[in-house]
C-alpha cells in the first residue's frame, strides 16, 4: 500500500498527460481562472506537459502532508522530491518550459547518487547498511560497501539514461519511459540486488524451496 502511495503522483502525471484531450474543457478553463500563469488550451496537447506537472505538484504535496497527519513523520525522500519538483516542475509552469520536467527525474537520481556515495565517507556505515541491515545479517562489509557503489552507479545511469530519453525522443515516449522505463530498470537492479544479497546469507536466511 505504502509504493503504491508512493507511486502515485508519477502515475497521476502519466493519466492527466495521455487523457488531456479528454479533460471537459470547463474544467481546464476554471484551472486557468484560479492560476492564469498555466494558460492551458482545451483540446491543444501541446498543454498537456503542463497540466501533468501540476497534477504531480499538488498530488506530491497531499502526499506531505498526509504523511506528516498520519505517520507524524515524513521521510527525507518526500521531502527531497517535494521541493526538486517545486524547483523544476515551478519553472517548467512559469516559464512554459518542459525542458525543466524532463531534467527533474534525473537531478533526483544524481542527488541519490551524491548521497550514496558520500554514505561512503561519512559515518561506520553505508546508507545502503543503514537501510537494509536491521534485516539481513551480513558481517562482510566489503559486500555493503560494493552494494552500496552499484546503487550510486545505478542513479547515475538512470540520471543518464532519462536525459537519453528526454532529448533524444518524442514527449510522447519520455513520458511513457518516466513511468515504465525507469520503473522496470529500478525493478531489474534490485532483483539483482536480491540474487548478489543472496549469495552472502547466513544459511538460516537462506530462502528454501517449497517441497
């Protein structure tokens, strides 16, 4: 329940931006009287980037502020991709620019990165360790060390490969590789996380067949 709380401002983004040409135009009109900056133009997909940015704004910041009601506690990711989306996704409305958008999936990933590899220098542990390690018990810290390092090569791939996506291709297909492309890379590397995790187990966490 949690991911998919998590989840959803990116796939409200990917609906308002495919479903745009099928929003009643009223109420396209009535977002433009309460923020005449958007200048949205019912039945012109060329305003859909924008409507989804600011579907993904308000969305991220219910998501906040629900979190700090319920939990009393909002983590820092939360945190950091409220305010990477008000920078970028701020500039993208103001300036009517969908350039700004298409780098902030990247800049979240490279200032991942930044953090990984800085876990790497400061304090006993990785943040990897940090992280994961209340659940497995894993003595070699060379191998938290080497996880920790593929994480931090992974954002910077991901960082890359969005920007790829971004300038390289159609809005059309960014938007689908936003949501379905960065999703099934983040899927494949942490089942391959499971597998090289695995390899370092104690035998009673081992997982076991089924007989």
């Amino acid at each position: 329940m949690k991911q998919l709380f998590d989840f959803f401002p990116i796939l409200l983004f990917f609906i308002v931006y495919k479903f745009y040409l099928d929003i009643p135009p009223g109420f396209i009109l009535s977002i433009n009287e309460l923020m005449p900056f958007m200048g949205l133009e019912p039945g012109n997909n060329k305003y859909a980037i924008y409507l989804a940015t600011l579907a993904a704004i308000v969305a991220t910041l219910i998501q906040v502020l629900l979190t700090a009601i319920i939990s009393k506690k909002v983590e820092k990711m939360h945190i950091i991709t409220l305010i990477l989306l008000l920078v970028f996704g701020g500039a993208t409305l103001v300036l009517k620019d969908p350039v700004f958008i298409k780098w902030k999936p990247t800049a979240i990933n490279w200032l991942f990165a930044l953090v990984f590899l800085g876990s790497q220098f400061i304090g006993a542990k990785t943040l990897v360790q940090r992280m994961m390690g209340h659940a497995l018990e894993i003595e070699d810290s060379s191998v938290w060390t080497r996880l920790n390092l593929a994480w931090v090569g992974f954002f910077i791939f991901s960082g890359i490969a969005n920007l790829v996506v971004a300038f390289n291709f159609s809005e059309d297909i960014w938007v689908d590789f936003k949501l379905f492309g960065l999703m099934g890379l983040t899927l494949i590397f942490v089942v391959g996380q499971a597998f090289y995790l695995a390899r370092y187990l104690p035998t009673d966490q081992q997982p076991t067949a089924r007989k």
